[in-house]
C-alpha cells in the first residue's frame, strides 16, 4: 500500500528534491537552522545539492577562518653546477627535481627569483664575462686586462690622430708630394720598415725571452715615439717620406717585439694548457678596446670640427698626456704578468730573497721586484754577479789564472771576480763572474749561481777585497781570505740545493730549464794536458 505523500508525487509529479539523493545521502551533525517539528523542511537544506544563498555552515568557516600552513621549502641537495660564470644548485620539493640558480657560491644561497632586474644584470654580466674573459686563467688575469683597456684605447686613439696628421701633411704639402709618397712609399716606407724588423728580430732573439718584460716596454716606448714623428709630418710637409719613414721602422720594430713576446705573456695565464682559448679572447679585446680609442678619437674631433685652428693643434696637446697614460697602463700591466720560467734575473732573485729570508718566493712576488726598464740599463746593483766568459780586459789577472787553474774535470762552473768600467766617466767597477763549462745541467747552474750570491753575501760585509783594485801582485792573506770564501759559500750552496729545489718546484716554478741569453750561453772546455 502506498502512502498519502507517496500519491500526491505521482499526482502533481513533483519531483522530490531529495530523490536522487537518497543513496548517498550526507547527514550532518550539528547544524544551528536544525527544528524538530519542520523535518520536511530540514531535509531540503541537507540533503539538496542547492545550496540557498547566504548558507554558511559553522564546520566551513572554521576551515576558512583557521590558517593555512606554509608549504615546506625544497630541501636543498648536495650537488652544484657552474657553468658560463654562474652557480646553480639542485633542489626537491617533495614531488620535482629543479635546478634554482643560486648567488654567493656554496655556502650562501640566497634567492632572488622575484628580481628580473638583479636576474638580468647577472645573466648580462655573465655573458660579456665569458665573451671577453678565458674561463680557466690564473688570478691576476683580470688586474692586467683592467691595464689593457687603458692602454689600448689611448693607444688607438693617438693613432688615429697620428694618421690625421700624416693625411694633413700630404695635403698641405707640394703639389708633388703626393705621387710621390705613391712611388716611394714601398722602399722608403713598408720596405725600410720590414728589412728594419727583420735585423731587430735577429738581433734580440734571445732577449725575447730572457727579458721579455724589458723589451716589451721598450718597444711600448719606441711606439709611441714614432706616433710623436708622425704628429710633426704637417710641421715638416717637404719631409713627409723622411719622417714616415723613420715612424714606420719605429713601429715595425715595435710590432716584432709585440709578436714576440705575446705568446709567453698567454702562456703564463693559461693554467689549463688553453692557450688557443687565452690568445682568442685577447683578440677580441684588442678589437673592442681599439674601437673604444677609435669612438675617442672620433668624439675629440667632432667638438673641434667648427675650429679649424684647435683641430690641428689638438694632437700636440694631447700627445703628452695619452702617452704618458699609454706607457702607464703597459708598465702597471706588464707588473700584473708574473712568469713562472726561470731566466738568471730571475733565478738570482730567488736565491737572493732565500738567503737573507730563508723562503723561496713565488712568481707574483719575483714579479714585484723584477725591475721593467729599458734593455740597454745596466744592473746597478753593488757586485753584480755575470754568467758567461771571461774577458781579459775586466779581470784580476792573479785571481782569474788560480781559478782556472785549480778547476778540476769534476767541476762544471768556476767563480772569479772581474773589473769593468761603467758611466760615462768610465769608473772602475767590481763584479763576479760565472763561467760555465760545456755539458752544464741545470743543476750546476742553480748551484753556481747560489755560490755566487752568498759569495756577494760575503764581499758586502768585509773590506778586505779592496785591495783587490790596487796596482800589484795581491798579498798572501787577501788570496787566504778569498779561497775561504769560495769554499764557504760552495759550501752553503750545496747544503740548500735539495730544499731549494723542493720548494721552487711546489711553487710552480718551471726548474727543468733556465733561458739564458746569447752571452750567458757561453761554454769553456775542460782540457787536461
């Protein structure tokens, strides 16, 4: 039988809001509008899917109102990439493996991913750091490309107003001048220039490496001088050939010692064997830091294009300051190259700072005390020590004959003192000289050469040799006294010669060989009849 309720729903057809319902019917506990006498009405709030509007149960306000908790941060794993200049590190937040670029290295991680400018900025400097810089150089690679920059611009930019000038010149000179340097310019110009470079090549071969930083700023010097000869071609119009000339052998000179020393200069920053990577980045700044002297330049002239007068009087006004800027920069970059192959200034150095300090120095700080002067200076230092043969006129007779006498088919290297005249007014002057024998290891070479500082170590604090410039056969005691010497210092020099060697290798000096120069080079044979 059915119901009243059940009749009036097949007669109206009305259909029950809670028919679809009543298999998953949801029933809740505890709600305020709840009345006991209205159960119909109480069913339509429960169980329809219609929610009236305003309806706000208790349970879900409590759920809103209650704080959410803070998702956990990713947890940060052991493994961080470097690559192109920036640092980034693997992280899991549960359910994803990310790699988050982190700042500060290692062990700072400090994040900044809401920053797009900071992160722009990072990634720019990042890629002109690595279109400029090798990515494996030594430490002070970067002082010495900050000293490039300075002296490249200012060097592009006086040659640009070098070559003003000399353009200047033709024009304001004879209406023949121009065929002229047309015909001439090959022999008295390129051709000069070239056989010029070739002879200097020839002659300095050795000193390329023996005193590379001398003669890398001597010819930095000779450059910058043949920019000044060329600054004065539209003074001296007649002799613009003579004067381009004179400029242009200036230059081709300097340009060999720049080649030639280029390759030692690279191969003391490449600390992964990547010099091919080391001189392709140094190209690419020569390019940008010429272009840099050339917008200089080009700015200087546009200022001065309405006068005519200043335009071409600039060049001498500044030719003093840019060079002086220019041989600056060489000279501050040249200090920043600290060379690990050893050459006998550098050697001495060494042994010198290991005798009175009893350490053994690295390169940077050889690179410190090694002095970048002309290559024609003299060492002025008192008892200079020379490696090479003896020349009969800067001898101790007396002295050099016992020497040679009492060497020995044991011995590679004798030592002796030897006269020479210095300055101008041709002033006597004392020395010690080494003179090495045919089939010398570089072992005999470092033990001579410490034998004679600590010899020079000796002579310094005594006044018994100065008897030795007298006129005269040399007495008896001042002979005793310099045998005594010899054996005391040959003494010391083999005691350090183990530790030294030791240390010099552990510091990364290059001790399997010594540069020397052609002088330096020398032999003597031991005869024994």
């Amino acid at each position: 039988m059915q119901s009243t309720f059940y009749t009036a729903y097949n007669t109206y057809q009305i259909p029950p809001p809670w028919k679809s319902l009543e298999p998953n019917c949801i029933t809740r506990k505890s709600i305020p509008y709840y009345k006991p006498q209205n159960q119909f009405k109480t069913r339509i709030l429960t169980n329809s899917l219609r929610i009236p509007l305003g309806y706000e149960p208790e349970e879900d306000i409590e759920l809103l109102a209650r704080p959410k908790p803070n998702p956990a941060p990713p947890s940060r794993l052991p493994v961080v990439i470097r690559r192109s200049g920036s640092v980034s590190r693997y992280f899991w937040d549960g359910n994803h493996l990310q790699l988050f670029c982190v700042d500060g290295g290692v062990s700072s991680f400090l994040f900044d991913f809401d920053d797009g400018f900071r992160k722009m900025f990072r990634l720019c400097s990042s890629a002109v750091r690595d279109f400029f810089i090798p990515k494996q150089v030594s430490g002070n690679y970067m002082d010495y490309v900050k000293w490039k920059l300075l002296h490249r611009v200012f060097s592009s930019a006086l040659q640009v107003l070098a070559t003003q000038a000399m353009l200047r010149a033709i024009g304001i000179g004879y209406s023949r001048s121009l065929p002229s340097a047309a015909a001439l310019n090959w022999v008295l110009k390129d051709g000069l220039g070239r056989l010029s470079r070739c002879i200097y090549t020839a002659g300095l071969a050795s000193a390329f490496d023996t005193n590379l930083k001398r003669v890398r700023f001597s010819a930095s010097v000779m450059f910058s001088l043949s920019i000044g000869v060329e600054l004065l071609t539209p003074v001296f119009p007649c002799y613009f050939l003579l004067l381009a000339s004179v400029a242009n052998i200036a230059k081709q000179i300097s340009l060999a010692s720049y080649l030639a020393t280029n390759t030692a200069i690279r191969q003391s920053f490449a600390i992964a064997d990547n010099l091919g990577e080391v001189s392709a980045k140094a190209q690419i700044q020569t390019v940008c830091f010429d272009n840099l002297g050339l917008l200089l330049a080009a700015v200087l002239n546009i200022l001065l294009k309405n006068n005519q007068s200043l335009q071409a009087g600039l060049p001498f006004v500044i030719y003093p300051i840019f060079s002086a800027v220019d041989l600056f920069g060489i000279y501050q970059g040249l200090k920043h190259v600290h060379l690990q192959t050893l050459t006998k200034d550098r050697l001495e150095t060494i042994l010198n700072i290991w005798i009175e300090s009893g350490y053994v120095p690295s390169p940077a700080e050889v690179s410190k005390e090694e002095e970048i002067d002309f290559l024609w200076s003299k060492d002025k230092t008192i008892w200079p020590i020379r490696i090479g043969y003896l020349n009969p006129k800067d001898q101790v007779p007396k002295l050099s004959m016992m020497a040679m006498q009492y060497s020995s088919g044991e011995d590679y290297y004798f030592i002796c003192m030897e006269i020479f005249r210095r300055g101008a007014k041709r002033t006597k002057q004392q020395g010690i000289l080494l003179c090495l024998r045919e089939g010398a290891s570089i072992t005999d070479i470092i033990m001579g050469l410490s034998q004679a500082c600590y010899i020079r170590k000796a002579l310094l604090v005594s006044s018994w040799w100065e008897n030795i410039l007298g006129v005269g056969d040399l007495l008896d005691s001042v002979l005793n006294e310099w045998f005594k010497v010899i054996e005391d210092s040959k003494r010391c020099a083999q005691r350090d010669l183990s530790l030294l060697n030791e240390q010099m290798l552990g510091l990364g000096w290059a001790a399997k060989n010594i540069l020397l120069s052609t002088e330096e080079q020398a032999r003597y044979s031991f005869v024994d009849d």
